[in-house]
C-alpha cells in the first residue's frame, strides 16, 4: 500500500492514474507540452472546460509538480502555466497512450 498526500493506493499505476483522473488534465498537459500558456489561452484552446474547473485542475497539477506557474510583475498581472520535468515525462506516457488509440480507434 502506498501513500501520497494523506490518500493509499493500491500500486504506483493507481497512484499515476489518480493523477491524471477526469476529463481534463491529460488535454491540459498534451497542450503545455507544446509550451507555456496563459490561463485564457488555455480555456480557448480547450472548448468545454469552464473557468473554475481549468482553475481547479491547474491548481491540482501544480501542486503535484507536473505544471509550474509563473506570474510575472506587471500591471495587470501575467501568470503563464507550462510543464515542469516531471510533467514532460507524464507527456510522453500520454502520448504512447494516445498513439494506441489512434492504432486501434482509427475508425471512429
């Protein structure tokens, strides 16, 4: 049994798995990959997602290192999202998943 931030899994897939579970955050991570973007810039590019679940899951990656924020000091305030190492890492295993979609979904 493992533990991280006060919840237990089963295995280290569990735990990888609950970090990218729900709708969102893996389209959040493919599009930092291709590199820094701001909060409206990312709620553009991602139709369906409404302002406070962006908010939510941005803030849920961050806190579990896979995006780094920074707000730079100017008026009004500039705040920029991209992927931290270990979020380049979780990228390369979304896109392997995404590649055997495509190979065994390519119908649809």
């Amino acid at each position: 049994m493992l533990q991280y931030n006060n919840k237990k899994y089963v295995c280290h897939l569990d735990l990888a798995m609950d970090l990218i579970r729900g709708k969102w955050k893996a389209v959040i991570i493919c599009h930092l990959y291709r590199g820094p973007k701001r909060f409206l810039k990312l709620q553009r590019i991602i139709s369906g997602v409404s302002q406070k679940v962006l908010n939510e899951k941005l803030t849920e990656l961050e806190k579990d290192d896979i995006i780094f924020k920074t707000t730079y000091p100017e008026v009004p305030p500039r705040v920029e999202y991209e992927l931290t190492e270990k979020g380049k890492d979780l990228y390369t295993s979304l896109n392997l998943l995404e590649q055997w979609s495509k190979k065994y979904f390519s119908d649809l």
